[in-house]
C-alpha cells in the first residue's frame, strides 16, 4: 500500500448545492460518499457498477499559508488491485468563496490520461482552472507536481478514512456503543486519490467563508456528488 505525506485531517462532506464550509462556524450537511448513487456505483444495485467514477470522500486541511484539497475515489480496494484511472471522467472542486455559497467562483478541474500510442503506456492528469497558474498543470501520477506555487499529486494512497464497522455492526445488534479505536475496517485498504495544495490567497475573498465541494462528470452527465 502506498500513502502520501498529504493524507489525514477531518473528513469532509457535503451533497453537490449544499457545500460545506470550514473556516468558522459549524452547521448539519446531508452528504454522500461510497456507493452514492447506488444505482450506478454500488455492485448490490449494478452489475457492472462505475467504480472509477465513484467519489468516497473529500478532506480539507489548511494552515496560515495553504490550502490542502483532497479527493479520495474507486475504493476502498484491495492491496493488490491497481488505481482507478478513466480518462472518461472529469472531476471538479468547486469552490464557492462568495454568496449565495451555493454557486461555483472557482471551479478545478482533474482528468486522467494515458500516454496515446504505447500499449498500456503511462498515466497522467492535467488539472485546469488554477488560479495563479499559468496554463495548466500537468504531469506523471505517483509523484508530486509543482507549478507556480501550487502542488499536484494524484495516486493510489492507503485509505485515510478510519472507521470501525465490526463496532457498527456490534452497536446495532446489542444497543450498547462498541467502537473501538484500534479496529479500522479501512486500515487495510487502497484508494485513489488527487491532491491540490494551493496558497489560500488565491481563494479567499476576504473574511468570506469557503464551502468546498466536488463531483464527478462523465461524458452524457454528472454522476456522484460529495
């Protein structure tokens, strides 16, 4: 399994329209994450189910300097499976820095590629609409990129999320809470994954609150939101 020094921090959700804001204030949010929707992510529902195009979480962390933008997506999955790159599907992080915080300022945007002529030839992604950013960023999957002060990675990462589900499942059946924090159903689980770190300069408004959110596109209409 693989990991980057990126990963961790609080998860984040929020359903597409009802974004999530993380600096100051805190409020309930409907989300989404594995298997949503289940009628085109989920195998119980799909026998030929989009795993690729299936978001599981977004996470972000900042500091004085930096926003961090992570989106995890096509697990959890085995040790052994390869990442899940589909150069079908484009992925957006919105980023809504104004009101009504419920309409996309800045949108950034990942796609997957594969080298064209060589057979099973290498993957790439090419990230769009980076604001600072001259052109776009472009580089090899498995290794950081940078460019005009921003930082890429996009990978196959050990799964971030912890969650114990043997403690779910014992909760349920007993009505006693039973979750441990040394069980993690995810502990032993692949994802993939794309990473953005950006200066908060170039999204911030002012003292205006940022709700991020993302989603995943392929070609005929939109598929998961988170």
């Amino acid at each position: 399994m693989r990991r980057t020094l990126w990963m961790g921090g609080l998860a984040l959700c929020a359903a597409a329209l009802v974004p999530l804001a993380f600096i100051g204030g805190e409020k309930p949010l409907p989300a989404a994450d594995h298997l949503d929707p289940p009628q085109r992510t989920n195998p119980n529902s799909d026998e030929t189910p989009d795993i690729a195009a299936d978001i599981a979480d977004l996470y972000v962390t900042h500091d004085d300097e930096v926003i961090v933008m992570t989106v995890t997506f096509g697990g959890p999955s085995a040790p052994e499976l390869p990442a899940f790159y589909d150069e079908e599907l484009l992925f957006t992080i919105s980023v809504s820095n104004r009101e009504p915080r419920t309409t996309t300022d800045i949108p950034i945007r990942f796609q997957f590629g594969q080298e064209t002529g060589v057979e099973d030839g290498p993957w790439g992604v090419r990230v769009t609409n980076v604001p600072g950013v001259d052109g776009d960023v472009v580089g090899s999957v498995e290794r950081i990129i940078e460019q005009n002060g921003v930082r890429v990675f996009a990978g196959l990462v050990d799964d971030p999320f912890f969650f114990d589900s043997q403690g779910l499942s014992d909760t349920r059946a007993t009505g006693d809470l039973s979750f441990r924090e040394d069980r993690d159903f995810f502990g032993a689980q692949n994802i993939t994954a794309f990473a953005i770190e950006i200066p908060r300069d170039r999204i911030e408004n002012g003292g205006n609150l940022l709700d991020i959110w993302t989603f995943s596109d392929r070609l005929g209409g939109q598929l998961d939101d988170e």
